[in-house]
C-alpha cells in the first residue's frame, strides 16, 4: 500500500492525478479487514455499521486522527421510480436474472450445482435471507432518500453507490431511476 500511494503521490505518475491526494478505498467485509483499512488510513467500501467500530480503531492505532480521516462508502440496492408498485412487474424478471447470473458464476468451474434460482419477490420483501443479497428496495425518491439517511446516521459516509440499471431493465425505467437519483436523491443528499 505505501509503494502504491508514493506512485500516486510521488510524481511517478503522469499525468498526475487530478485529486491530491488520490482516496484510495479498500472493501472488506469482515472487522479484520475494516481495523486493516482503519490503520492503513483509507476509506472503507461497506456501509456496514458493525464495521464502524474496529474501523475507527484501526484508524486511531494508525495514528490517524479518528474525526477527519473517517469514511466510509458503499452501494445500496436500491432502484428509484415514481410509482414502485406500478414498476416492479416490469423490473422483477431483471432482478432475478440478475441475481441469478451472480449465483450461477459463481460456482462455474467448481463442480459445485448451480444454486436454486432466486424468488425477487421475496428478495423485494426481505423474506430471502441466503446470502444473496439482503433486500433490494424499489423505492421513491422520498422514500431513497431516507433509506439513506437511515443507513447512514451516525456513521462517518462520504460515498453512496447505486446501480444505474438492472441487467436488460428497460431503458424508459432506467432513464427515469438516473434521472431521480440525479435531479431529487442527490441534491437532498449534498
């Protein structure tokens, strides 16, 4: 990580990167990796709030000050339309290919079964809890906007990430999920 960053900051690079300096962000998905980020002073990729402790600690073992180096980031399932109900008939079919394409690949060469094809109503609802995915929220702008908000009180969030479409979700849905994300969920997010 120090050889990377004296790269990028060291006038090795060029052109220079535009932002000095460079954020460099490590995922991690577990408080090993989060205490890792934590001491190496990076952003951590998750808005797991469990993660926020053994971050801030990693952080403050690295000697970085706790209240100005804190961040964290991450994507959020999340598809905004006016009217969900009317959408999701239209989406459903694409959130579970989706999903499903992610499962299949990823026992492909393993000998392992392809995995039992998802249910997006239930992902929708919050009733399938294996590890594909929590929840996937089909929300207003409103409504997106607060998820946000509730997914990032208290934790030091500087990056939000949504998925622009769903694998094959129809153009006119997914020109207005960015036209919202852009014209009503960010501005109320800045």
């Amino acid at each position: 990580m120090v050889e990377i960053r004296d790269w990028l900051h060291g006038g090795r690079m060029t052109p220079a990167p535009v932002q000095d300096p460079l954020p460099i962000w490590l995922g991690y998905g577990g408080p090993q990796g989060a205490r890792r980020a934590g001491r190496l002073g990076v952003g951590l990729l998750s808005l797991e709030r469990a993660l926020h402790a053994p971050y801030t600690e990693g952080l403050a073992e690295g000697g970085h000050d706790v209240a100005t180096a804190a961040r964290m980031g991450g994507r959020l399932d999340v598809i905004v339309h006016d009217d969900p109900d009317a959408a999701w008939p239209r989406l459903r079919e694409h959130l579970g290919y989706q999903l499903d394409s992610y499962r299949r690949y990823s026992v492909e060469g393993t000998g392992r079964d392809a995995p039992k094809p998802v249910d997006p109503d239930k992902i929708r609802s919050g009733e399938a809890r294996s590890g594909v995915t929590s929840q996937f929220l089909l929300l207003t702008p409103d409504e997106a906007i607060a998820h946000v908000h509730a997914v990032a009180d208290g934790l030091p969030v500087t990056d939000v990430l949504f998925w622009a479409s769903l694998a094959g979700m129809p153009d006119d849905l997914v020109d207005r999920h960015v036209e919202l994300l852009a014209t009503r969920v960010a501005p109320a997010l800045r």
